[in-house]
C-alpha cells in the first residue's frame, strides 16, 4: 500500500464530503486512531478500509489509489477547480501554500510557449499531484 497516496486521497475526499479525515474516521467506526497509524506504517484492516470507503461514497480500489490514473486525473483537477471557482466567486484569492513553509515556495512551476513567452506558477502539493495526473494521460509529441 502507497501510504503517501492513500493518506492524500482520504484528505482529497475528505475535503470534497466536507469532514476532517479524523471525523470521517470516527463516524464511518474505521477507528479515530485509523490515520495515525497508517501514517506510522501500519497496515490498516480491510474492515476499516471499507467502513472509511464506504463512508466517503468510493470503492476500496478508489480509496487505495487502484483506480485507473485517467479517474484520479479527473477527479483531481474537478476538485481543484471547483475550489478555484469558489474562491474567485466569493473574492477569497487565495495564495498557494508554500511546501516548506519559509516562503520560498518549492513548488513552482513554468511553462514555456514555443514563442520564448511562459508562465510561473506556485503550486499546492495537491496542485501538483493534479498537474502530474493529468500530463501523465496526454500523448507524447515527437514532432514540436
């Protein structure tokens, strides 16, 4: 099991039911300690699993992160634009939040047009996960 991945995806659907990942834990009776001890490297039960899955309105496959990539892709760039849209509607911009927390931002990106223009961008962990699903579903071109 990707820890990593699995801990992201409970907050990802977490966020989009609108609970905190501990309260989803509690309620869906997957344990309130269920996190945590992921997080520690401990393998949860299937049992847990699937009251959490269950719970959030997803498969266990979708949970584990076996979904095929094109739906976690997807599902990853909805979220983050509807949260754009909510933001610009309701006139909170929000400054992405730096990785390492001093300001720098290690997360940036820039992409270059062909006719010498780009744009930089600081990204969210979650932007970037985003970002990276959805380049890895377009085709590669040989011919630019």
């Amino acid at each position: 099991m990707n820890v990593e991945f699995f801990v992201e995806n409970v907050k990802f659907h977490c966020r989009a039911k609108g609970v905190s990942p501990s309260r989803a834990c509690i309620e869906s009776g997957a344990g309130k300690t269920l996190m945590d001890n992921v997080k520690r490297g401990r393998v949860p039960s299937i049992d847990s699993v699937q009251l959490l899955a269950q719970y959030l309105g997803v498969t266990v496959s979708e949970l584990l992160g076996e979904a095929p990539p094109e739906e976690r892709a997807h599902a990853a760039l909805t979220e983050h634009l509807a949260q754009d849209v909510k933001s610009r509607l309701s006139g909170e911009q929000k400054e992405p939040i730096p990785v390492d927390g001093d300001g720098q931002g290690r997360n940036i990106i820039k992409i270059a047009g062909r006719d010498g223009s780009f744009i930089e961008r600081r990204l969210t962990d979650e932007q970037v996960t985003a970002l990276k699903l959805m380049l890895a579903q377009l085709p590669e071109v040989d011919d630019l």
